[in-house]
C-alpha cells in the first residue's frame, strides 16, 4: 500500500507529485531539522476510520528548508519504507553532518527560543 496525501508545493485540490518526485528533492535539497527529530516517521491514521493503522504502515512527512515541498506519505511497502529511509538519512549527512548535529541544532533552537520568552516576560 502506498497512500500520497501530499506531496509537493500544491493547492488545495491538486494532485500530489508521483513518489519519484520526493526521492529527487531529498537528493537536491535539506530537510527541514523540525522533522528529523523523529526521523520524518510517525504512524499513519487510516484517513476513513481516524484509527491508527497497523504497525507496518509507516507515515513519512516532512518540508524542506530552502524548498517548499511537503510530504506526507503513508506505506507498508518495505521497499519505499527502506528508500525513504536511505535517502533521509543520506540527506542528514550531506547537509548536517549527522543526525545528532541536527539534534544539536534543534537544541540550539530551544535554548534561543526559551531565551527570549524569557527577555519577553520580564520587559512586562
């Protein structure tokens, strides 16, 4: 099964990009660090029902930083599960290094984030 809810820099009612598509942005372009935390996996929601889907289908979603392309794609398809993965991991090293530079990063943005909460209550 392979279930494309989004795919691409769309409007509301267009179809989404063939799954190839995604395959050549992640070559071409970083994924935004918000979504490596979990590796840009979850588990999928059968879209009908609202019921979380069996363990073997897996939700890949996620943007780029410099691209505007989301994705959201559900599979138990083992080979685009083992693909998407490949070229998701292969994406954290070319452009950061590391999945733990990412988180590194991530981190850093929490910090700074937290830092000017902070500035941002006591001016009131």
């Amino acid at each position: 099964m392979l279930r494309i809810i989004s795919n691409g820099s769309k409007w509301a009612g267009e179809s989404p990009d063939p799954i190839e598509v995604l395959y050549g942005r992640m070559e071409e372009h970083a994924i935004e660090p918000y979504w490596i935390e979990d590796g840009c996996e979850s588990y999928a929601i059968d879209p009908e029902t609202g019921d979380r889907e069996p363990s073997s289908v897996v939700r890949f979603h996620g943007n780029f930083v410099t691209y505007s392309h989301v994705f959201c794609i559900d599979t138990d398809d083992v080979a685009v599960i083992e693909r998407l993965r490949g070229l998701i991991r292969a994406n954290l090293e070319r452009f950061y290094g590391s999945v733990a530079e990412v988180r590194r990063q991530l981190e850093q943005r929490e910090r700074e984030r937290e830092a000017r909460n902070c500035a941002a209550r006591r001016r009131y």
